[in-house]
C-alpha cells in the first residue's frame, strides 16, 4: 500500500486541562471530547470552531462511550461513576455513583455495560435500570481498557499487571490469561472481522493476537519510543493508527501491519505532549474523507487528513 499524504485541517482550543477521551456521535463529522476540566463538548467539523460543553463534572473524565443503537453517551467521571446523556437534546437520563477510583474505559453489549477501573476491577451494569450486576476482579492492578469479540462472546480486558485477560461475556468467568507485555496493557482493538486483538502497552510494544489460534501471538512491532495510549481503525477498515506518549501518531496498513506514516511535530506540525486518543471519523464533507482526530496533553484536539497518493 502507498503511503498516505497527511494534511493538517484544524487545532480545536477550548479545554482547559488535558484532552484525554474522543467518542463519536450519531450526526456525521460530530464527536465529543472529554478531559481533565471536566467539560464534556461536542464538536462538528462544518464549524469547528465552536464546541459546545454538553456536560460538566466535578473530576476529570478519561473515559467516553457512545452507543449508536439508543444515540447515548455514557460519561466517566473520575472517583464518582457514570452519567447517561441522551445526545437528542442533550438530556441527561441518568446516573450511578459507583466507584472512588479512576474510570478508564466503558464498552457496551446487548442490555450491559462495562466498566474498568483503577481498582482492578471491571463493573458489569445494568444498562436501563443502571443497577450493578456482577464485579470481575482478577487483579490488583488497573484495569485499563476492555474489548468485547461478540461472535465469541468474550469479554477481554487488559490490565497494568502486564496482562490480557480473556473473559465468558455471559457468565464472567475466566477463560483464559495472557501474559501480554513487559508493562501496562493501555489500549486493546479488535480487527473488524475479529480476526486478530491488537494490544498497545506503556512498553511502547504494538502486539497482534490471533483470536482464531486462541489468542496466540502473530507479531510483535516496537512501534513507539514511549507508551501507546490509544489505537483505532480507520472506518473502511484498511488503516489503523496508533498515538503516543512520544508526541506522534502513526498511520499503519492494517492487513500487513506495516508503518505506512509518522505525524509529529517536526513533519507535520502535530502536538507538543503526550497523543492520549484518536477517533476515525466516518465522514465525508468539505473535502475531507474519514478524518482522524487525535487529543492531547497539551489541550487541543488535532483533526488529519489522509489522502492515497494516485500510484
């Protein structure tokens, strides 16, 4: 695959402490940022300058999740619990005060939703009723960021013990431990047909995981000088990108896993601080086709764009 021109479309200021969660919407070129204000803002790219704050909370917010299938938001806040956002209106629905640890990642499946925090543990609630259904805790250690293989019926959930740990997503037990990296598993991605678990961890490793040989490793690539916050696929699924505490963020071929791009700030005017999130935007306007947008601690969000070169 040719490697892709990268164009800087817009710097987007307005938090005012670090940008470290993205989430999209269910409005093309929408999405939400969260970070360590508190402010929770929505964003389109046919005006981008002006962000809206659609929530505010008293602790910073590391974890953002939208679920399509109701058009919700579902907001982290730190050392508190989760807040449900009806994105028609913006009309908070609900909320659960569960938990005085650090919120860092929320998935959902079918009526559940799933949250991982800095205790260990990973919550299993009750979507309508936002009741507490069951806590899976098989580590001391951060629970930092959580996957679900719904062919499978997996839960998988990787930890700061080093860890990736594989769990039944309908009767919590667990299946089985992988002995992942040298250090905290920060991020995890499934390809979209399921294929193969991506891992990213603070030993700036990127591990591929073939879910098909159960889950035995198919390559491993020292991908970055400093811990991998954060990895996400392009929406078309032949692109993948990663982000870093080094400041960049690399654009990958997502069938033959090879570095196709670097974007940082010597190249291509790109953040200053640690990169701690990206979102692939399924989006076509204004001469843009699926942006990425990257966020940062040096409170901006970046948006790119990727163009194949002809030949």
């Amino acid at each position: 695959m040719n490697r892709p021109n990268v164009q800087k479309i817009h710097t987007l200021r307005g938090h005012r402490d670090c940008v470290y969660t993205l989430a999209p919407t269910g409005e093309s070129g929408v999405f939400i940022s969260g970070g360590g204000d508190g402010m929770v803002v929505r964003w389109g790219l046919q005006n981008p300058e002006q962000g809206k704050v659609i929530a505010r909370v008293e602790a910073s917010v590391y974890a953002l999740h939208f679920n399509p299938h109701f058009n919700h938001l579902i907001v982290g806040q730190n050392y508190e619990g989760i807040h449900v956002i009806d994105l028609d209106g913006n009309k908070p629905l609900g909320s659960l005060k569960m938990t005085q640890a650090s919120i860092f990642d929320i998935k959902t499946h079918q009526d559940q939703i799933f949250v991982a925090t800095s205790d260990g543990q990973v919550t299993v609630l009750h979507y309508k009723k936002l009741a507490i259904l069951h806590h899976i805790k098989e580590s001391n250690e951060r629970a930092r960021s959580i996957a679900i293989h719904p062919e499978n019926q997996e839960l998988v959930v990787g930890y700061s013990d080093n860890s990736i740990r594989v769990y039944d997503l309908t009767t919590y037990q667990l299946k089985k431990t992988i002995n992942a990296h040298q250090n905290s598993v920060f991020t995890l991605k499934f390809t979209s047909d399921h294929r193969f678990l991506l891992s990213g961890s603070r030993d700036a490793h990127l591990k591929i995981w073939d879910t098909r040989k159960n889950y035995e490793l198919h390559e491993s690539i020292v991908a970055h000088m400093y811990a991998i916050n954060h990895i996400d696929f392009q929406p078309d699924g032949r692109l993948f990108a990663t982000c870093s505490m080094d400041k960049s963020v690399k654009i990958w071929d997502a069938e033959r896993f090879q570095l196709l791009r670097v974007i940082d700030k010597a190249r291509h005017a790109g953040h200053g601080t640690s990169v701690n999130r990206l979102l692939w935007l399924d989006y076509s306007g204004d001469g843009l086709h699926q942006p990425i947008i990257s966020a940062s601690d040096d409170r901006t969000i970046s948006v790119w764009n990727l163009e194949r070169p002809s030949s």
